[in-house]
C-alpha cells in the first residue's frame, strides 16, 4: 500500500499518488478500468478530471463510487470555456453536467480551474458569480469541497485565505522549481497553516521528463504535498509511478529529506548557483544556464520550457569568447564552458534572448 494522507480540512484520505486526468481521454476504458483496479489495490483513490473525460470514468466507477475521491473542476478561463457549448458554460449547469457523465449525485472536490491572475479571481467573486452558483451547488449536496486550481502561487494564496477552498492544485516539479514560480517558497507553508490540501499536477513538466522519472517523483512527494496526480496513459506507466510512491513510503526519515537535495536528484557535482563566475564578461547567466543544462540532461527533458514558463535566461553562448574565467573562479573546479556548449544545442529557439 502507499502513504495515505488527509485533503486538509476536507478530512478525506488519500493515497499519496492520484490518477492525472488530462489524459483519461486518450486511454482505453479497458486499460482506464484495469487502472483504476490497481490503483484501489494499492491505494491510490483520487481521480483527477476533466469535463472531457468524465465520461470515460464514469462507467469506471460504476457500483464503487464510494471507494473513490473524484475531483472536478469548473471552466472559468476563456480559452478553456469557450470549448463547451454557449448553452453549457453557466457554472452551475457544469456541475450538472458531470454528474450526470459520472452518474453520481455528488462530487467530492469541484475546483475552480486554472485561474490566471487577480484580475480572473476578482471576477469569479463577484457578486452573482462563479463563485457563488458554486457554493450554492456546496448547500444543495452537489458539492461536498470546493477547491481551486492555478500556475500562479500568489492567486492561490489570496484564494485560501478567503476560506472558501479546501484544496488547492498546482505545477511543481524539479524543472519549475528552479526556473519558475516555486511554490514550495511559501505557498505550501499557508495552506498547510489553513489547513488546505496540496494537489500537485504536471510533476513531469507536462510530459517532458524521460528519464529518471522515480527520482522526479520522489522529489515532489518528499515535500509537505497531499497527493501528486501524474498523467498516466498505460498500466505500464501507472505501475512506475506506483512504484516510485511505494519506495518512497519504505525510507527513514534521513532518505526522506535527501529526495529534496539537488545533490541527489542530479547524481554528480552540480552549479550550487553561488555565482563566483561572474560576472561574465559575454554578460551570460552562467548559473542558470549550467543548472538547465545539467536539469535537461539528468531528466531527458526532449525540448526546453518556453520562456514565458521558466523567465528569460541570458542564454547567447555565442558570445562566449572562451576566455575560461568562470572556470577560474568556481570553487568546484566545474566544466562550464563545455556544459555551455551542450546548453547552446539544448536552446537554439532562445538563443540570444535577454532578460
């Protein structure tokens, strides 16, 4: 069996693995049920979903409802609305929906999903809004938890604080930590102190990661989360996460902790980002871009993060004159101008663009 923990002040167990369903869509209802057996063997019962795949689910769940925590979410961004029929977009109406694909009279988590920035939450808790029709679904039974999800820690924030949200969902993993928003700066110590749930999706960098998948998942769930959610589409798949999850449950306290050391998760000497190298004379962020490089070539990462996700690098190597200064100045004798070489290859679409 895997860890169990509790939703925050929804009171829920959960396994510490879930099932992502961005994918749910793309898996066969077979393969998706034989899925959904191994993860109650084992278990992980939280399900993840996706008004898109709620009809793949459930027939899934279909006389086991109880055994699962089923986590919704309502379409309030307008590139995600305006997929679903103009006479369906009303929250309240969405609700219904996916009972109805479901064939449940309750959800036990219906989020809030992906809320951009301040100005989205401002409209959501309107008065007559979103936010509202939902807490009326909470009151009819429909609902039990409402929850809210988001790539942006400071949304979040605000949002728990207003006591609405048992849960919160968003990105974390070994890439975004460094050159994203991280939201084990803050974030997790909050809704820990609110007692909010910590759903974590994408642990993979939306699929990227190909290598060394156990070690990235480890990582994650070696933080103070509640469940991590990735996107399985095979039982082979479904069993690695599995596995990682069950090992992690096996370690000590010590192991535990040393998931979350940049020493173990990149398995050689590493930029510890002191920053004696610079400055650099080609005005490079030699830093950030030696920890990419050693990121992308540790997890197999089979094409880079935009910029808009990780923040704009100083990344034209070109411009590197080989003057062998930064080398000169790092006290772990590191091979940088090598590892720029191999960074250069990694990010020809940003190559010289400026922070």
């Amino acid at each position: 069996m895997i860890e169990r923990r509790v939703l925050g002040k929804t009171g829920l167990e959960v396994g510490l693995l879930g099932l992502g369903g961005a994918n749910h869509a793309r898996v066969d209802r077979e393969e998706l049920t034989r899925m959904l057996d191994r993860g109650l063997e084992v278990g992980a019962n939280c399900l993840d979903l996706y008004w898109n795949c709620e009809d793949q689910i459930g027939p899934a769940v279909k006389g086991r409802r109880h055994d699962f925590v089923l986590m919704s979410k309502i379409e309030v961004s307008p590139g995600q609305i305006d997929r679903l029929p103009e006479d369906k977009q009303d929250a309240g109406i969405q609700i219904d929906e996916s009972l109805r694909r479901l064939g449940t009279d309750y959800i036990d988590v219906c989020q809030l999903h992906y809320v951009t920035d301040d100005d989205a939450f401002d409209r959501i808790c309107a008065p007559n809004g979103v936010l509202e029709r939902m807490l009326k679904a909470q009151q009819q039974g429909k609902v039990r938890f409402l929850g809210i999800t988001s790539h942006h820690p400071t949304v979040l924030a605000r949002a728990i604080k207003t006591g609405h949200f048992a849960e919160l969902m968003i990105p974390f993993n070994v890439v975004r930590r460094q050159y994203g928003q991280d939201p084990a700066v803050g974030l997790f110590d909050l809704a820990q102190r609110l007692d909010v749930g910590i759903v974590i999706m994408k642990p993979f960098s939306y699929g990227r990661m190909h290598r060394n998948l156990v070690r990235a998942l480890q990582f994650i769930v070696a933080h103070p989360v509640t469940v991590v959610i990735p996107g399985a589409t095979s039982m082979e798949q479904w069993n690695l996460d599995i596995r990682a999850v069950q090992q992690f449950g096996g370690m000590n306290p010590t192991e535990r902790e040393r998931c979350r050391d940049e020493a173990w998760l990149l398995q050689e000497p590493h930029c510890t980002g002191c920053r004696y190298c610079l400055p650099c004379p080609a005005e490079m962020n030699i830093p950030q871009l030696y920890r990419m490089e050693q990121y992308v070539r540790t997890f197999g990462l089979t094409e880079w993060l935009s910029a808009e996700r990780i923040g704009k690098l100083f990344v034209d190597t070109s411009q590197c004159v080989d003057c062998g200064t930064c080398e000169e100045h790092c006290p772990r004798n590191l091979p940088i101008r090598e590892r720029l070489e191999d960074a250069a290859q990694l990010l020809p679409t940003l190559d010289g663009q400026r922070a």
